[in-house]
C-alpha cells in the first residue's frame, strides 16, 4: 500500500513537471521563438539584440508589421512565455549572425578573364515567421542565400574588369615591377562588395534573412592561368637582373671617369701652387739681387763677366792665344 | 517493532520496505547533488574568465573572478568564458607545437602543405602572385557582444583574416609586398579588421596583426634570386669601383702635395741663393771700394789662375808664322784639335 502510494506521488510530479515543461518556455538573449497552433502561428517572440540599438530598431519594424497584421500575438526579448499545453509547439531561431561561405566557382569578367572566387557573408535571421515559411531552416536559408550571392555577385563581375575585383580601392597608385603605375582601376573590390552586399540584402528580405555583409574571401586566377603569370613574373625578374648588371657596369664607368677627373684636377692644384710658389721665388730672388747689384753697377759687370768667362772655359776648352798679349807676353820677355 | 530494528544491524536495510525508502532517498539525494554542482546556487570564475548571468534567458549582469551566488537552475543560467587569453588566427600556417625554450615550434607551412598553399597564395595589384603568412592576434573586449551578436565569433574572424590579408596584399605591387610596405600593410589590415569586428559586433579587440612570410611562389623564386644576386654583383661593381676612385684620389693628393712641396724648396733655395750671392757681392763691393784698382787687378788674376789650368791652351807667336797663324784663323775648331798634340 505504501509503495503504491508513493509511485503515484511520483507519477504526479512528473505529470507536473511535463505540464510545466509544455506550458511554458523560455527564450533566451539571442533568440526568436515561433509558437504554432497545428501549424499556424499563434505567438512571436522576437529577441531584442541589446547590444546593437542598429538591428533592435529593425525588429521593432518587423514588430510593427505583425502587430498591425493582427492575426497573432507579437511579443519582444526574452524571458518566460507561456503557451498551450500540448496542442501549440514551440520553435526558436538564432537571431545571432551566422556565418555564410560560398565555396568556390569562376566566373568571367567584363575583360573577359576568368576569375577564381570564394565568398562568405554574415546574415541574421530578422523575421522568424517569414523565415520559417518559405526555407524552413538554416540549411534550406543557405540554399537561397547561395543563390542570392551568386547571381546578384556574378551580375557584378561580369560588368567589371578582373583588376577591379581584385584592386581593393581605387586611390591607391600601384607601381609595378618596372618602376611605372599600374593603371588605375574606376572600382574596387569594396565598391563591388557593397554594390553585392546592397542587392543581396534586397533580395534576402524576402526570406526574413537580414545579410549584415557580403564579402570575397578570395579573389584568384584559375589555376591554368597560374603557370602565365608565373611566367611574366620571371621574365620581368629576369629583366630586372640584366638590368641590374648593366646598371653596375655603367655605374662602375662613371666612378672610374670621375676618379680620373678628380686625380687630375687634384695634381693640376698641385702644380698651380708650385707655380705660383715659385714665381714668388723668383720675384723676391729678383728683388735681393736687384737691390744689392744697383749699388755698384759697374763692379757687378766686372765680378759677373769674370764669372761667367771661368765658367764658359770648361776643361776641354781650348784657346789660342797670341803670345803678345796679355800674361803671356811674359813668354816673349824671356826669349 | 523493536526486536526487528534491533536485528537491523548492517548499513544497508534487511526490510524490503525500508530498503525501497533508503533507495529512493538516495537516488533524491544523489539528484540534489548533480543539481547543486551543475545547476545549483553557486558557481566560480577562474581568474582569467568573465561569466554572464541570465535569469530566465535575459541578461542580467557580467561577473568576474571568483565564486558568486545565483538562483539554482533553471532560473539562472551561467556563460563563462576566459577573456585575458590572446586567441590568434593563422592564415597561410599553422602552429602544431608552439615550442619550448631551447626546442623550435613545429608549423605546418605552405611550402610543404598544398592545403596551407592554397591559403597562403594571393594576387597582387599587379597581377602577380605571391604567398603570404599573416598572425592576427586578438582578444574578447566585450564579452556580452561576443556572446550576443555572432554565433560562431572565431570562425568568423579566421574568415575575416583571411579575406582582409588578401584585400590588403591585392591592392599593393609585388616589389611592395615582397619588401617595403610590411608595416604599411599591417597596419592596414589591422585597421580594416577593427572596422569589420566593430560592424559585426564581434566584441573583440585587435591585439596585434603580424606578416610573417611574403614571398613569391616557388616556380619563380630561382629568378628572384638571381636579381638579388644581380644587385648584389652590381653592388660589387660599384664598390670595386669606389675603391680605386679613392685610391686614385689619394695617389694624386699625394703627387700634388709633392710637387707643392718640392716647390716650396726650390724657392727657398733660390731665394737663399739670391741672398747668399748678393751677400758676398756686397762684402766684395766694400772691399773693392777701399782699393778699386788693385781688387780689379786681383780679381782678375785669380780668375785666370783658376781657369788657365784647366784648359788647353795653343800658343801662337805672331812674329813666328803669318801662314799659321792664318791657317788657324781661318779653319776654328778642327786646326785646334790637330794642334793638340803640340802640347
């Protein structure tokens, strides 16, 4: 008897327990809650994003939209609701950013060059209903949003050239391997992105899908191209290098002729200054000798023209003389 | 009653009845207890953490370390999450093993890993190709933001990274990546990414980008050596050259300052010279002047005395041989070396 009494206590409080669990649910910070009566909706619950008043004030449209409908119950932030038991069913959403990322496909450009690209996007889900009635899930949201990206992002590329996907502004001057600018691009890749982010988010409306951002995550040549590139970038290396030896051997030149200049104008200098030294020599030479021969003009003829006749009789000088003149009349004297 | 308690001795109970009581007490017990640990009134932030309490899912306050009281599930819920660690993302490598002092890390890098390769290798602006390796280190700023706002916040920085390194490399030359702007375009990723997270509410601070590796790719590094090599042979060149420009400058400084010198002696010897001569010819002048005449006479016979020795003389009688004489008028420089042996 005691043991029977005390399953049914126990029975009942799980009974109380599932009638609490199906009565009431709770929503957290970063969700939307859906509750439908046999597939209709009876109540929304949408999240109130404190932390960014930029999309609170977007779900407060969404809000205004559904009150106005009328046709069910519009609650806002979290906390605990209550519901039916049993007959109504419960069904959240994140109203967090998701993470969306393309995988990779070419497409063909407006300069007709194929280009490699890989995008993601961030979306939020901002109206669970509409959300929940035409892609159901975050698998069938991925679905549209593949779409989405894709066609409105292939509309771009083919309307630009591949530099101007691949350039991010179109301020920036971009000197290439051979020392000139790179021609500039009309649009980069951010004006690109917002053109797509623009259009996808138009589109994505549609689906209760809010697309905070749009970006190329790469943005490459097909690799078939690759080995084409590869071979222009060794080429200009290759330029470069002649460029370089050239370069060396010219400059060499041109110090070797500059050195040569410089020597000779440095010894030049030189001699100048020897000159100029000796030509003060000489002056000042000059002028002691002008001094001292003008005091007696006709003794320094005497004394120079004795000089000058011991030095011109050299050793090998032979003279000849009359013995009648002279000393050597002397010789005359004794014969 | 009482000889039947008495005969419960042992610590689990005999009775069928008491035992399904004990039992269930247990199992109450036991409930009790994974509610306290798990859910219960209390819960601890290590010192590195930040938690965020949330009373029937709405925020209701940020605590820091240490242990805090709160309503027992399901009232409250608690998120913890270490805020002080530095988290980095790693575009173009990975790090398998950091490494230890005295022990290098261990990378999986693109050279060797065609996966890290495909990550690594991006356009320039000019169309060319390079690899490039980028740390970004960051840290959670705003824990309710990171929480609120994105759901897989690290995911989402990795992707950003990734998609801003390639932005910023693609706006730049080749040369530029390769070598000059490093800095530049750290910075400039860096700031491209706080405008990102700031969009995205991600709740996170840039704590420091860094490139590790810009390189060109494999199939044409051998010809980007070989500029290297050329500059650096053009630099020899250049040095080569520089060297004999100062050796030849120095060589002709040299010959000049001899010249000036050798100069500088040669004039004071001319003007000693000057001096000297001019000194003697005025001692001579005073002499001279006290006895003109015989100073004359004298001078001249010790001039004749000096040089009369020293030539050749031919001494002709002009009484003896008007042809002789005549001959040797006539014919100068021959007749006097046929006359020397008459010495």
């Amino acid at each position: 008897m005691h043991a029977l009494k005390e399953i049914l206590f126990v029975i009942l409080v799980i009974l109380a327990l599932v009638l609490v669990e199906e009565s009431c649910f709770v929503v957290t910070e970063w969700e939307h809650a859906v509750v439908t009566r046999f597939g209709n909706p009876v109540k929304v619950v949408l999240a109130r994003v404190m932390t960014r008043p930029d999309y609170a004030a977007r779900l407060a449209l969404v809000e205004g939209e559904f009150k106005k409908s009328g046709v069910f119950t519009v609650r806002r932030g979290p906390g605990v609701y209550f519901k039916t038991p049993f007959i109504e069913r419960v069904k959240f959403f994140e109203s967090r950013a998701n993470l969306y990322m393309s995988g990779t496909y070419d497409i063909v450009t407006g300069d007709k060059k194929k280009i490699h690209l890989d995008n993601f996007a961030l979306w939020r889900i901002e109206n669970p209903l509409l959300f929940w009635q035409t892609v159901q899930d975050d698998f069938g949201a991925r679905g549209r949003l593949d779409a989405f990206v894709f066609s409105n992002l292939r509309n771009k590329v083919t309307k630009s050239d591949f530099m101007e996907i691949v350039r991010t502004s179109k301020t920036r001057t971009i000197i290439t391997a051979e020392g000139k600018e790179a021609k500039p691009v009309e649009r980069g890749r951010e004006d690109i992105q917002r053109d797509v982010t623009e259009a996808c988010r138009k589109a994505a409306t549609q689906v209760g899908i809010h697309i905070l951002d749009v970006r190329i995550r790469k943005a490459d040549l097909p690799q078939e191209n690759e080995l084409a590139v590869y071979q222009r970038m060794a080429e200009e290396r290759r330029r470069m290098s002649k460029q370089y030896r050239a370069d060396g051997l010219r400059v060499k030149a041109e110090i070797l002729g500059d050195a040569e200049r410089e020597a000779r104008l440095v010894r030049s200098q030189g001699e100048k200054e020897a000159q100029k030294i000796m030509g003060a020599a000489d002056a000042e030479a000059t002028g002691i000798y002008a001094q001292a021969y003008s005091q007696d003009k006709e003794f320094y003829t005497y004394t120079k023209s004795l000089e000058t006749l011991e030095k011109s009789l050299a050793t090998d000088t032979s003279l000849i003389l009359g013995l009648d003149k002279g000393i050597f009349r002397l010789i005359k004297i004794k014969e | 009653m009482a000889p039947m308690d008495s005969r419960n001795v042992g610590l689990l109970p005999q009775e069928p009845a008491t035992r399904y009581r004990f039992y269930s007490a247990l199992f109450v017990f036991l409930c009790l207890v994974v509610w306290f640990v798990w859910g219960g009134p209390f819960y601890s932030v290590a010192q590195d953490e930040q938690a965020l309490v949330l009373t029937l899912g709405t925020y209701t306050k940020t605590t820091g370390p240490g242990l805090h009281f709160k309503w027992p599930w399901p009232v409250q819920t608690v998120v913890t999450e270490t805020v002080t660690r530095v988290r980095s993302v790693e575009v173009g490598f990975r790090t398998i093993h950091p490494g230890r002092p005295g022990q290098p890390g261990r990378y999986r890098e693109f050279k060797e890993d065609r996966e890290m390769l495909k990550e690594a290798k991006m356009l320039t602006g000019d169309e060319n190709i390079v690899n490039a390796e980028l740390v970004t280190m960051y840290k959670i700023s705003n824990l309710r933001d990171y929480y609120f706002n994105v759901e897989a916040q690290d995911d989402t920085v990795r992707i950003l990274a990734e998609a801003v390194l390639r932005q910023v490399v693609a706006d730049y030359g080749i040369d530029d990546a390769l070598i000059r702007t490093r800095m530049e375009m750290e910075a400039e990723i860096r700031t491209k990414l706080i405008e990102l997270a700031q969009l995205y509410g991600l709740g996170i601070g840039i704590e420091d980008v860094k490139l590790q590796q810009v390189q060109p790719p494999d199939d044409v590094s051998s010809a980007f050596k070989e500029v290297a090599t050329a500059k650096e042979e053009s630099q020899k060149l250049f040095n080569e050259a520089e060297g004999v420009r100062s050796e030849k400058t120095l060589q002709a400084k040299g010959e000049a300052n001899r010249i000036v010198f050798a100069a500088r002696g040669m004039a004071a010897e001319r003007v000693n010279l000057a001096t000297g001569e001019t000194n003697r010819f005025l001692k001579l002048l005073e002499e001279y002047k006290k006895a003109p005449d015989v100073t004359r006479e004298r001078l001249y016979q010790e001039t004749l005395q000096r040089v009369m020795p020293k030539i050749k003389k031919v001494l002709v009688d002009p009484t003896a041989g008007i042809l002789n004489v005549n001959r040797l008028e006539n014919i100068a420089v021959p007749a006097v070396t046929a006359t020397e042996g008459g010495r």
